[in-house]
C-alpha cells in the first residue's frame, strides 16, 4: 500500500488545480522558501482528519482556502484528495484504489468523502486506524515533531506507542465501556435517592401510626389525672377563701390602734427638734472659725513647701551647669587639633593626584594607536575570509553536483526497470477487478433486504415510544393540575387562618374586646363565629346575619356592662351585644299571642309559595346553648331562589326578610341589598368551618398526586426500554454497507479504465527517461574540469590566510595589555579624590562644631551665676514664713477647746430625738405592714376567684363538665405539684407527638410496596455496574499486554537503529515509569552517544536529537510499518556525514515504506527517486515541477 496520487484544489497558494503522482519509494519535494512546499505536507495532513487549525499554521480551518492574490479574486471552497494504492488488501475494504476528500466552504461547512461518497470522519479514522496513517499518526513527520516525539510531555510522545501497539481501539471501547458506567452510575445515584426519599417516608409514616396510638392511651390517662386534680383545686380554692377573709378583718382592727399611737409620738418629736436646732447653729459658728484658721495654716505650709522645693532645684541645676562647661572645654581643644591635621594631609593628597593624571594622559595616547592598528587587521582578515568562505561553497555546490548527476543517471536506469514491472502488474490487476465485480453485485442484493427488515423494526418501535410518550405528557399535566391544586388549598387555608387570627371583616370595638379580654368573667365570641352552614346557603345565611354577625355574645349582664365601660374608657368606638334573657321571655301578653298565630299562619303560607326555599335559622349549624340566638334574631327570615322570586313574595308577606342564594336582601322595612354575587374567602361567617374542610380535603388530593407519580416513574421506565438510537444505528450502517458496496462496483469499474490508461503513459514515461539520462552524461563531464580549478584556488587562498590571523592575534594582545593598565590608573585616581573629599568635608565639620562650643560655654556660666543669686533670696523669704506659722497654730488650738463643749451638749439632744423617732418609725412599719397584708389578702381572694372560675371553665371546654363542691380528707397531705407535674408531663408528650395523621397505616402500607419495587430496581443497577467494570478490566488487561509486547519490541529495535545512526558503542534505551499503568505511565526516552553522558536528551544537539528521533521513528516502524511517511525539512539540523546516515536508512526501507520528503539538503535529494520542486512565478500562487530520475535519461514535466 502507498499514496499514489494527491489532488489539491483552492488549498492555500494552490489556486490551480494541482495533482501530483507518487511513486514507490522516496519522493523530494524542494523549492525556495516561502513558495508552498510545506502547503503540500498541510495538505495531505487535512485531508486524512485534522481538526486544529494551530497545526496548520492557521488561525481558523476556514483560512485554509485560498485568499487571493492581486491578480486572483479568493476561492469560496478547498478541496484536497488523495490516493492511496491498497493492492495489498491492509485497509479494511476490498477496493485497490481508496480516495479520500475533504472540502471546506467559507460559510465554515466541510465534508469528507471516500471514493467520492459523503462520508464522516469518524468513518475515514476508522479506515485508517491501527495502520500508521493519520493526522496524529507517525506518517506525516516535520522538524517541529522531532522535539515533540522527544517531549517531556508524555500525552503528546504515548500517541506512537499506542498507534504501533493498536490499543486505539481498546481505549475508544474503554471510553465507550467508562460512559456506560457512569450512565449506570448517574441511575443508580437517582434511583438511590429516590429510595432515600421513599425510606424516610416508610419510616416516617410508621412513625405517625405508632404516634396516633401513643396520643389515644395518653389522651385517656391525662383526663383522669386532671379531673381529679380539679376537683381537689377546686375543694382547696373554697377552703382558701375562708381563711384569706377571717385573716383580712383582724388586721384591719390592730391598724387603727396603731394609727392614734404614732399621731402621739410625732407631737413629742416635733418639740425636740425645735431645741437640737438651737444647739446646731451654735455648733456651726465654732467649726467655721476653726475652718478658717486651718485655711491660713495651709497657705503658709504651702508656700514653704514650693519655696523649698525651688531651692532645691536651683542648686541641683548649678552642679549640673559646672559638670557640662568641663565637657565643653575638652570638646573645644579637640576639635582644633582635628582642623590642623586635615589641612597637612590635603597638601599630600594633592600632590600624588596631579602625578597619576600625567600618567593616565600618556596611557590613553598609546592606546588610541593601537585601536587603529587593531582595526586595521580585523577589516583585512574578515576581507579574506570571506573570498575564502566562497570559494568553499562553490567547490562544495560543484561536488554535490556531480553526485547528484551520478545519482540522478543511476535512479534513471533503476526507473526505465520498474515502469516496465509496472505494465505487466496493470495487466494482472485488471484480471483480478472483474472478478471482484461480480461478487459484489450478490453482496448488494443482500444488503438491501436487510434494510427493509430494519426500517419495518424501526417503525413499530417509534410509534410505540410516540403512544408512551404522549400518555406520558398527560400524566405530566395532571401531576402538576394536582400540584398547583394542593398548593391553592394550603394557601386559601392559610389565608383563612390569618383571617381568623387577625379578626378581619369584625368592627373595631369587637376587635378590641376580643383582643384583650381583661374586662370579662365569663366566655364571649362574636355571632360569626359560633355557627356554620353549607355552602349551597352561605351566601343567603351571611346577608341574613349581616348587621348581626360582629355582634358580641356574653353570659351576663355584669359582663356586657363591663365591656361596655372598656369601650368607654379606652375611646375605641362602639360594639353590639348579645346576653341571655332574663326568664321572662316566654310570658307574652294577650296581643303577643294574637300577633305571634297570626305570623305562623302566614310564614305556612309562605313556605308553600314557588321560590321559596326555606327558614334561615333552619340551615345553620351551631351548639343547642347558641341555638336560641338565631332562632330569635332569624325567626322572620326565609331563603329563596333569587331577587326576583324575593320581589315577588316581599309584596305579599312584608312580615318577613328574604334572602336569595346570592346574598341579596330585603328585609322588612323595604330595604333591599343587591348587587355583584360576594367572594368565598371575604364571608365572615363560618370561617372555622371552612378551614377544618380545607384541611379535611388536603390529605385525599396528595394521596392522588402520589398515585399519579408512580404511574409516571412506571412509564418513564417503559420509555428507557425503547432505544430507537440502537434501531436507527444499526439501519444506518446497512445504509453506508450498500453504499460502500456501490462504490467499491463503480470504483473495480473505473480502476479498470484506469489500468488500460496508465499502461499507454508508463510506456511513453520509459521513452522519456532515455533522452533525460543522455543529457545528464554531458553535463558531468563539464562540472568534474570546473572542480579542478577551483580546488587550486583554494590552497592559495588557505596559506594566506594563516598569516593574516597571526598578525592580527599580536595585534590584539598588545591592545589589551595597554586598556589594563589604563583601566587600575583611573581607579587609583578615584580612590585619592575620595580621600580629598572625605578630609575637607571633617574640616567643614570641625569648623562648625568649634563655634558651637563656645557659644554653648558663655551661657552655662550665665546660668550658673543665675541660679546662686535666686538661691540666697528664697533663703531670706523661708525664715520669716515659718515664724508666722508658729503663731497661727496656737491660736487654733483654743478654738477647739470651745467647740468640744457644744459637741457634748448637741449629742445629749440628738440622742433623745433619736430614740423617739426609732419608736416612730417601729409602729408605722407596723402599719405599712398591716396595710400590705390587708391589700395582699384581698388579691389573694380576687386571684383565688379568678382561679376557681377558670379551673371550671378550663373543665367545662375541655371535658364538657361542671365542677362540683366536694371534701377530701387528704387535702392537707395530698402533693398538689407532683399532680400538676403528672399532667404536665402527659401534655408534653402529647404536644412533642405533633400532629397526628390518621391516615397513616393506609399509606404505610402503599409507600412499602414502593419501596420494595425500587430495590429490585437497584440491584437490577448494581448487577449492570458490576458488569460494565468487568468489561473494562478485561479491556485494560488485553490492552496493557498488547501495549507492552509492542513497547518491548520498539525497545530493541530503538537501540539497533540509534547504534546504526551513530557508533556500535553509543547507549541509547526506553523506559517505562514503574509502579504505573502501562497504559498512562511515562515514556522515558535514553539517549547517550560516544563520549557524552548528557543527564537529559534535550542536552544534545540538535542533529543529535534529529537522529534520535529517526531512531524513534524507525523502530516503531519495524514493529508496525507505515505504508507511507511525510518528512519535512526533519533533515535540516544534520550536517553532511549525518545526511548520509540518514539517507541510508531511507534506503534501507524504502522497500516496505513510500518515503515524500520536504527537504533543502542536495544530499537527500539525491537519495530521491523523483523530485517534485515548488515555485511561485506568479506571486501568492504555487506551482509544481516534477523530475524523475534513471539511469538513462532525464524528463521535466511542468
């Protein structure tokens, strides 16, 4: 197998269309640079797959197309084929000639065709893979490749390895095999948690069902124990009450004899009082005086503190003063020595700075004479190098070009051999492609019944898969109906309950009373609270009740009469009451009862009339206690149909009010309330009502959500078990199975064609070939004389170079002897201005410091002058103070004296005040605790009242039951806290139970039967997963020791071949990172010529890694040979004795291996059986030149 022919069409600088035929053997592709040979390699690279347009030098696939020129307008498409002989069957198809095309429009659209037929890349991949052909595969090879292949990166260098072992397709099944688990995975995950979810359900609702048995048995229990806590509560609070008011009245008696005693006392303290008054303001006088001579005895002691304090100071600061002006003085001396020895020094430094610059003046004159000098021979020397450096290159383009016509005439011969083998193989292969015609003609029968059969299977899958999935839709739909259903009920319920618990709709004076019902004895509600109806009549039962439904209704008169003070006194409007009658309601006069038999023969009249429906107070609900309420404010009031049916009656029986189904009223007065039909959610009425069958209806609506989610989970997994892609998949194939077959018909049938008509040009290709080589005779003849003359040239020209270089080397010597010295000069010269510098700058120091000291040293003498006269004044002033202070101290002490007298007389006084107020203020404790205790008993028995009033209430709502007076003989043993802690408890629990389901055991058993078919799923899922890993650990196992056996026989063929390349002695190997996967482990790559121990290949030259990496090339060849191998300009780091090297091996398996060759190098060109060379007469647009070589003739073909 090789590539024979390449067509490129609007390909880069290609604008032409160009085909360019290949031949066995090794190909050059030569030109300048910049002309598009490399164009040629981009090209048979995008035509076998590339999709990185970087690897084509290119910014975008798009660009690949040619863009125009000043001359050529831009190409809207690039097209490139090419193809490749398979006689030898290594592609996977049964056609000779294989042509892969590749096309790209500007609007970015592309399309790979083979054998002229639409076909995907992954189609062409596959064709190709495990052959060595590819766009990553190791057939096409550049310069930039050679340090990819020895990269550190291990990615790019294991892609060899794995396209010669053949795991490509282990690893795309491993890819494959790894999507599937973790498909089965992703289920798994999903399902497991939908389990979760079921399970905590499962144990949820077996919770609940356990908990509503708990709530019954403590219900029973907790009403036991609080019934007999309440009777005795309530024994208690009656025995309480006695004491608390026996207690209350013999306190009240001890406090009004208190009250007379202390009205005693408080005469006797006043009179008291008036005479220690007297004494105090005698005492006053005598500790104002004494106050006053403390005063003056304080200024003097302090102004004798401050005056010695001062004193002290001063002779401190004298010392201080003598100790610096002897500092000062030493400081002075030496800095004046300092000045003296700076200004000697600067007259030496001067001196030696003077000398040294003469010196440097000399130096540099020299040195500018032999920078002439030095530049003089370096012109001279590069001059002849360069006429030298010539005349090398032309003796070595005469050489190579001898060889090349030597090679040249050889390849001619060897040529002129081949294309007559080539006829004769034509004639053969046209034998054998009839043959081939007619089996595939019975191949193409059978393919189109099999696809018949697919297309029928894939209809009835499809139409099953549309049914489910539209029962599927519905199921949706109706889920998310009862979704928004559930979730419309648990709003409007929570509406509600903020209606209730916000009293809205009810008037603002019944509001207030409800809120804070301090002023109430007994139990009230508003009228819209204690009754319901069904809905049919709500309307109709709230504008019957509509001025009545706020109103509030109390047990007693005491009750309303307080409410209505609360109303009053906190200003918040009105209310409207309801409180039982007074007994009499049944004793009516003679007139009553004439007027009540006379309604009751009408209201039977009016119950027999069309549209009425029937008595309001019949349709609502409520406790027989509240009965009366609407039975007396509703017992004229009837339903009937409609405003009409009203209208009608209302005329007939003005008695009565009447209400329709839609709230319209008209009532016995005349006035009538009609309009729009009211909302649900804005009736007052009935609210609790509405609310209990809210809740009442929210279980039974998520049971049907629950039902409606396992139908869709049921019919989703009938779903998944369709899988139209595996039906369509497999039609698919049948489909490109008969094209392929068609092609391969139609391409047997032009290979045939074909054949007849390479046969006629290979005959006139050897006749070409003659004449070539004839000319080629003449042409060395003439170069070999050339040669000679200028061998001659060359010997001259070498002596007098060797002259020339000595000089300038004495030359240059002498120079940098003389810059040496120059250079320690002009540093010596530095280092003595320093020393300058630094010496004047300690003078400018000095200078300065000395005017400082003795400014310093004239105004310490001042200071200590100062401070001697200041001393002998405060002297002076201390001993005339202390005699003052003296004299004021006796005076003092007679004052005190005096005032111990009154002291004693005003303490005799306080003492007896004292004792009377303390018996004062004994007997009004006494009071204000008598008064404490009266007040306390008499909120004790309130609180006591309170108690016991809602002890019966609390047992009357609870339990239905009315609290009795009874005696126990235990009262005074019995633990009342430990009751009350019993109970407590048991509510606890009953509270911690939450809310209890009755549902709970119906649905338990529904949700375990869920669950029990969800872990049959999973295992289901886990056998799968477990599967799948198997797969892939086979998958590993065989691809690990495929990759192995193929990685050892690279290994030795790896260290032939370099040993070949350089010496039998050079090391070189290849290593696999241990403790790894062979299949992700690291590739090694060891590389050691002769002499060399690099640590690292990318320490070797680059003709040293070129080699290596042909090394690499060539082994992996050995072990999987590529049909065909693109090297471009790989050859450009060698120099001439590594091109023969390289070239050897080129001829060495040129045999097995089609070699096309990008190159520069006169040396491999002559290793080429056929040249192809690039140019670009027209600028921006390439064109081709072939020559093949024998060893006869020469062609040229353009």
């Amino acid at each position: 197998m090789y590539l024979s022919k390449l067509e490129i069409f609007g390909f880069k600088s290609f604008a032409q269309k160009t085909v360019i035929n290949f031949n066995e053997g090794i190909t050059s592709i030569v030109g300048p640079n910049g002309c598009g040979k490399t164009n040629v390699v981009d090209a048979i690279r995008w035509c076998l797959g590339e999709q990185r347009s970087g690897v084509l030098r290119s910014d975008k696939m798009e660009n690949v197309i040619f863009n125009g020129t000043a001359n050529r307008k831009p190409m809207g498409m690039a097209e490139v084929s090419l193809t490749i002989q398979n006689t030898k069957g290594i592609l996977p198809t049964e056609y000779t000639d294989v042509t892969i095309t590749r096309r790209i429009f500007r609007s970015g659209e592309s399309e790979y065709l083979l054998n002229k037929n639409l076909c995907r890349l992954k189609d062409i991949t596959n064709l190709f893979m495990d052959t060595g052909i590819g766009a990553n595969a190791y057939s096409v090879i550049e310069l930039k490749m050679v340090e990819t292949i020895l990269s550190s990166k291990a990615e790019e260098r294991r892609i060899l390895f794995e396209e010669a072992a053949g795991v490509n397709k282990y690893k795309l099944r491993r890819r494959l095999a790894l999507r599937k688990l973790d498909e089965v995975k992703a289920d798994l995950t999903r399902v497991n948690d939908i389990v979760s979810e079921v399970e905590k359900k499962v144990a949820s609702l077996e919770r609940q069902a356990k908990k509503a048995d708990r709530h019954n048995a403590l219900s029973t229990q907790l009403r036991e124990l609080e019934l007999d806590l309440a009777e005795r509560e309530f024994a208690l609070f009656h025995i309480k009450i006695d004491e608390l008011k026996n207690s209350r009245e013999e306190n009240f008696k001890r406090k009004i004899q208190i009250e007379s005693d202390i009205a005693r006392l408080e005469d006797e303290i006043k009179d008291a009082r008036d005479k220690l008054l007297i004494i105090e303001q005698e005492l006053a006088e005598k500790r104002n005086l004494i106050t006053e001579q403390t005063d003056k005895i304080y200024q003097v002691q302090k102004s004798l503190s401050v005056k010695t304090e001062r004193k002290n100071a001063l002779e401190r600061n004298r010392t201080k003063y003598s100790e610096e002006l002897i500092e000062l003085e030493q400081e002075l001396r030496s800095s004046e020595e300092l000045i003296t020895n700076g200004t000697n020094n600067l007259i030496t430094f001067d001196e030696v700075l003077k000398q040294k610059e003469y010196q440097q003046q000399e130096i540099e004159k020299k040195l500018e004479d032999l920078n002439s000098l030095l530049e003089q021979k370096r012109s001279e020397l590069k001059n002849h190098s360069d006429i030298l450096l010539e005349k090398v290159r032309e003796i070595s383009n005469k050489e190579n070009e001898v060889k090349n016509i030597e090679k040249s005439l050889t390849d001619f011969y060897n040529r002129i051999e081949k294309l007559n083998e080539r006829i004769q193989n034509i004639s053969n292969t046209i034998a054998k492609t009839v043959g081939f015609v007619e089996e595939l003609g019975n191949e193409r029968d059978e393919t189109k019944r099999k696809i018949e059969e697919a297309e029928q299977l894939f209809v009835q899958k499809q139409n099953e898969k549309l049914k489910l999935e539209s029962e599927l839709n519905h199921l949706k739909e109706k889920e998310v109906e009862q979704k928004s259903l559930i979730k419309s009920i648990k709003e409007k319920a929570e509406f509600i309950q903020n209606l209730i618990e916000n009293l809205e709709g009810v008037s603002k004076g019944a509001k207030a009373l409800l809120e804070n019902k301090s002023w109430l004895r007994g139990e009230t509600t508003i009228l819209a609270h204690i009754g319901n109806t069904d809905e049919k009549y709500r309307f109709a039962v709230e504008a019957s009740l509509r001025n009545n439904l706020n109103n509030l209704l109390v047990e007693s008169l005491d009750d309303l009469l307080k409410g209505i003070e609360y109303l009053r006194n906190k200003k918040i409007g009105k209310a409207s009451f309801f409180f039982p009658p007074n007994g009499n309601e049944n004793k009516q006069s003679f007139f009553d009862k004439i007027q009540n038999f006379i309604l009751k023969n009408k209201a039977k009249k009016l119950s027999q009339e069309s549209g009425f429906i029937g008595w309001t107070f019949d349709f609502i609900q409520t406790d027989k206690k509240w009965k009366n309420f609407f039975d007396k404010i509703l017992q004229r009031t009837c339903v009937v149909d409609n405003l009409d049916s009203a209208l009608a009656l209302y005329k007939k029986y003005p008695q009565f009010n009447f209400a329709t189904l839609n709230g319209d009223l008209i009532s016995i007065d005349g006035i009538i309330e009609a309009g729009s039909e009211p909302k649900l959610d804005d009736s007052l009425f009935g609210r609790k009502q509405l609310l209990e069958n809210l809740k009442n209806e929210l279980p039974t609506h998520e049971r049907k959500l629950i039902e409606l989610q396992k139908e869709i989970l049921w019919k989703e997994e009938q779903l998944n078990e369709i899988d139209l892609t595996v039906l369509s998949e497999r039609g698919r194939m049948l489909v490109n199975d008969l094209a392929n077959v068609e092609k391969q018909i139609a391409q047997f049938e032009y290979e045939i064609k074909k054949s007849n008509d390479e046969s006629d040009k290979t005959q006139k290709e050897i006749q070409e070939f003659a004449a070539l080589a004839n000319e080629l005779d003449n042409q060395k003849i003439k170069v070999s004389e050339e040669l000679s003359v200028l061998k001659l040239k060359q010997e001259q020209l070498n002596s007098e170079q060797t002259t020339l270089e000595e000089e300038f080397r004495l030359v240059r010597t002498k120079h940098d002897e003389t810059l040496n010295l120059l250079n320690n000069l002009k540093i010596e010269i530095e280092r003595t201005i320093g020393e300058i510098k630094n010496t004047n700058n300690a003078i400018a120091r000095a200078e300065e410091s000395i005017s400082s000291i003795k400014s310093n040293i004239e105004r310490r003498k001042n200071d200590i002058a100062s401070a001697e006269e200041e001393i002998q004044t405060i002297q002076t002033e201390l001993e005339s103070e202390n005699q003052s202070l003296q004299s004021l101290e006796a005076e003092k002490n007679e004052l005190n004296k005096l005032l111990e007298e009154v002291e004693s007389r005003y303490k005799e006084s306080r003492e007896e005040v004292n004792k009377k107020e303390s018996e004062l203020k004994k007997l009004r404790n006494e009071r204000e605790q008598l008064s404490n205790l009266i007040h306390k008993s008499e909120i004790d028995l309130k609180e006591l009242e309170m108690k016991k009033e809602s002890l019966i209430e609390h047992i009357k709502e609870s339990y239905s039951l009315n609290l009795e007076k009874k005696v126990f003989e235990d009262l005074d043993t019995f633990n009342f806290s430990e009751r009350h802690s019993q109970v407590q408890e048991i509510k606890d629990k009953i509270k911690n139970l939450g809310p209890i389901n009755l549902l709970a055991y119906s649905e338990y058993e529904e949700e375990k039967q869920r669950l029990e078919f969800l872990y049959k799923q999973r295992d289901d899922l886990i056998e799968s997963e477990k599967d799948v890993i198997k797969t892939i650990e086979e998958i590993n196992q065989t691809a690990q020791a495929q990759f192995k056996e193929t990685f050892d026989k690279i290994r030795e063929n790896f260290i032939k071949i370099f040993r070949t390349l350089f010496d039998p002695g050079d090391e070189a190997d290849l290593r696999l990172e241990e403790n790894e996967d062979p299949l992700e482990a690291k590739i090694e790559i060891v590389a050691k010529p002769k002499g060399k121990r690099p640590q690292s290949i990318d320490l070797l030259s680059g003709g040293e890694k070129t080699l290596t990496a042909i090394a690499l090339l060539f082994a992996i060849y050995l072990v999987k040979p590529s049909p065909f191998c693109i090297l471009d300009e790989i050859d450009a780091p060698l120099d001439d004795a590594n091109i023969d090297r390289f070239t050897r091996i080129l001829h060495e398996f040129k045999k097995d291996t089609q070699f096309i060759v990008v190159t520069h190098n006169k040396r491999t060109m002559e290793a080429a059986e056929t040249m192809y060379g690039v140019t670009m007469q027209e600028e921006g647009v390439s064109k081709l030149v072939a020559v093949r070589f024998n060893e006869d003739f020469d062609f040229v073909d353009k």
